[in-house]
C-alpha cells in the first residue's frame, strides 16, 4: 500500500470522497452515455473528467487537481483517449487500505 499520509490527506475531502463513490458505480451516478467508457469499450471502464466536473459543480481545474492527487495516492487510476482523461477506481488498493483500517486502526 502506498503511503498512508498521503491516502488519508486524499480522503480528507468530501467532494473527494464524493468522487471515490460515484466512481464505485459509475452507471448510476453518470447518466449521461458519453460520461463514461463501458466495459465493452474498454474492459477497464472510466469516467471523464468533464463530467465528474459537471457532477461536482466545481471547476475543471479543481476536479483535475482532486484526481490527480487521489491518483498519486494509489486512489485512483486514469487513461486518456484523446483530449479526455477518464478516471477509475484503483479497487486492488481500496481492498489494501480496507484491509489496513481492519487490522492496524
């Protein structure tokens, strides 16, 4: 697991957390058939970061900062197509830190 610091000043946001959930069922909380990559398109599925902006009701900007810091942590993984990047969730380290907060705190 990488660092937990880092994890945790991740987490250490609501909309960051927000994000997290949407993430973890993007057909739900992304209606929108362009938001994100089916799973027929590419295995890996993702969501763009324009409209986990539009979601957000926050700036491009903000939302690209909030990625990219939970992508650093392990959070997060992104794939770009294009001009869009498309973030998921890196679900191999959410078991980890799950694991983590269950036997060390």
């Amino acid at each position: 697991m990488k660092n937990q610091v880092e994890i945790f000043k991740a987490l250490a946001n609501e909309t960051r957390l927000d994000i997290l959930k949407w993430l973890k069922e993007p057909e739900k909380h992304f209606d929108k058939p362009s938001a994100h990559l089916s799973k027929n398109i590419d295995e890996k599925g993702g969501v763009c970061v324009g409209d986990i902006r539009e979601k957000a009701n926050l700036s491009q900007s903000t939302i690209s900062q909030f990625c990219s810091m939970m992508q650093k942590a392990g959070l997060l993984q992104s794939e770009r197509h294009g001009k869009w990047t498309y973030y998921r969730r890196d679900e191999e380290a959410i078991q980890k830190l799950s694991e983590f907060l269950g036997k060390e705190l």
